[in-house]
C-alpha cells in the first residue's frame, strides 16, 4: 500500500489524479486544499493547510509519511498569475520550495512530482516544433517565470541533498471540471446556456487563429505516476499530445456538439491576447521512451466530453 499525498487536489487535475490514484487499489491518499471544499465522495481524505506556511507544511509531510507526492496546488491560470505577480511568485515557486525542503528534513524517502508547464518555453519559432526538452527555457510574465524557478530549486534539491523529484512539463489539457477561465471550456459554457435558454445565441470568443497542444486531462494524469516512478530524480518531462489543433478547429468541434444551430460568433476584444506563438506542439518522446506513455483518447472525445460535463454545470446554475 502507498501513501499518496496530493496538494490542490480539489482542483481541476488534481480530482482527475485522485480517481485514476484510487483505481489502483490499496493506495492511501491524503489530499490537501485551501478554499475549495472537497466532495463528499472522493476516496481521499482531506486536510486543509495553507501551504505557504513552512511549519504547516513540514507538519502535514510528518503527519502523513507519503511514499508520494504529486505537487499540483498553484494558480494555473497565466492571466491570473500575471496580475497577482505576488501571489504568483509565493504560491508557484515558495510553496514548492517549502515541500522539497519539509521532504528533506522528514520524509527523504518520499518521491515526488512537481507540475511546471510548457509556458516556460516561451517564444516558439515555427521550426522549432515539436518543442522537446533540449530547447531552452525562455519564460516571459510571472506565470511563466515562477513555474521556471519552482524547476530550478526541484534541480537543486535533487542534485543535493538528492531529493527524488521529478518534473512534469504539460502542454494544454483539458477536459471535463475545467473552469471557465480557459479556451475550451469557456466555449462550451456559452454554448450550453444557449442551449439551456440562459443567454443570446451569441458566442464570444477572442483570436481563433493560434494552433496549440491540446491533450485529454486523463491522459495527462496517466503520465504522472508513471514518471514519477519510472522516471530518473531531476529529469523534467513534456506531457503533450504532439499534435496541433486551431482555436478554431476547437470552436467549431465544440459547435457541432451544441444543440442549438443559429448560433454565431462575436470577437470579443476583452478576450483578445496577443499571441506570442502561432504555432506550438510538443514532443513526449523522452516520456514515452522510459514509461510507454502515449495519449489515448481523441480530442473529440475529450471536447464531447466537456461539453456534456458544461451542460450538467448549466442545469445547476439554472436550477439556482
């Protein structure tokens, strides 16, 4: 039996986590929180602790004596993170260190996982894709830059005092339980309260034109435990579909899933963000070499999904 301790995991992966974590048997898992309360029926258990406390973080790795620990709690939304620069810098980065640090002193048996993000990679030039993990990092706003030192102080920790602690570098994923705040799902919200008579039949959308990795969250979360077990301490990994897919090309798969048909789209300059790459897919071939990880599961499927998952969150919001 493991001891699995998975921080943010009442958030939009870290719920994925834990199902695919119970569906192994016999694993224990202790999650951790902030504000959002857990469900009543995962088959975690739940501490709440703010992770920016080093006491209570060195006092939480005590308590649970992990085998594991899958480092997801953060402020995954870039525009959030660039205009709480703050924020960004202590949650993102500090909170890593105050694990990586706790681990040392009281569990250095433990392994665990830290979740970067592709965004470190920065500007992509068109021949450089599929990105692999040879290209240097070149991050720009507070999203990006403290995701690239929360990598750094993981390398420095599994250098000495040999930490094992692996990194995960995920392109775009989503899927269902993704909050609005992104593409996808931000479409298919739209979408599902036209259908449900909540809205105009009117879409907005920002820039349609980039082409991005877009990866099904339950694959993702199959990658991780299989690098943080197979993979080698200080390694980071790409987690990426390794295909390109338009903004648009999402839209409009999302669109032949909505039921209703005179719908039309309206560029909404709130929502415009310059886009610094037009093009960007990654490589998992250094994962898939030591784990056999490879995505499964068709971005239709996983849009399809979504949308199915964004009609149930709209006939709650209607039902108050």
């Amino acid at each position: 039996m493991k001891k699995i301790l998975v921080t943010g995991a009442t958030g939009f992966v870290g719920g994925h986590l834990i199902t695919l974590l119970s569906r192994e048997g016999g694993n224990e898992i202790v999650g951790t929180y902030h504000s959002t309360a857990p469900s009543a029926s995962s088959p975690a258990s739940y501490v709440k602790v703010s992770l920016d406390d080093y006491s209570a973080v060195e006092d939480l790795i005590r308590d649970t004596a992990p085998d594991e620990i899958y480092h997801l709690a953060a402020i995954s939304a870039p525009g959030d993170a660039n205009s709480r620069r703050l924020d960004a810098y202590r949650i993102n980065t500090q909170v890593g260190l105050f694990l990586l640090e706790a681990v040392a002193r009281v569990r250095p048996e433990a392994r665990m996982l830290c979740v970067s993000s592709s965004e470190v990679y920065g500007k992509v030039e068109p021949g450089e894709n599929p990105v692999t993990e040879n290209k240097p990092a070149k991050p720009k706003g507070a999203y990006a830059v403290s995701k690239l030192m929360l990598e750094t102080v993981c390398a420095q920790y599994a250098a000495s005092p040999g930490i094992h602690v692996v990194v995960a570098r995920p392109f775009n994923h989503t899927g269902p339980g993704q909050g609005e705040k992104f593409v996808a799902p931000s479409f298919a919200m739209q979408m599902a309260r036209v259908e449900a008579g909540l809205m105009e039949p009117v879409i907005k959308t920002g820039d349609l034109s980039p082409h991005r990795d877009f990866a099904d969250v339950r694959d993702v979360v199959r990658a991780y435990p299989a690098m943080l077990r197979q993979g080698a301490p200080g390694e980071v990994y790409n987690v990426s579909s390794g295909r390109p897919v338009s903004i648009n090309g999402i839209y409009e798969t999302l669109l032949g899933f909505c039921g209703s048909k005179n719908i039309r789209r309206e560029t909404d300059t709130e929502r415009m963000r310059p886009a610094e790459n037009a093009l960007v897919f990654g490589s998992s071939e250094k994962l898939c070499a030591i784990t056999g990880w490879k995505p499964s599961i068709p971005l239709a499927k996983t849009l399809e999904d979504l949308m199915d998952d964004c009609r149930r969150r709209v006939a709650a919001e209607k039902r108050g």
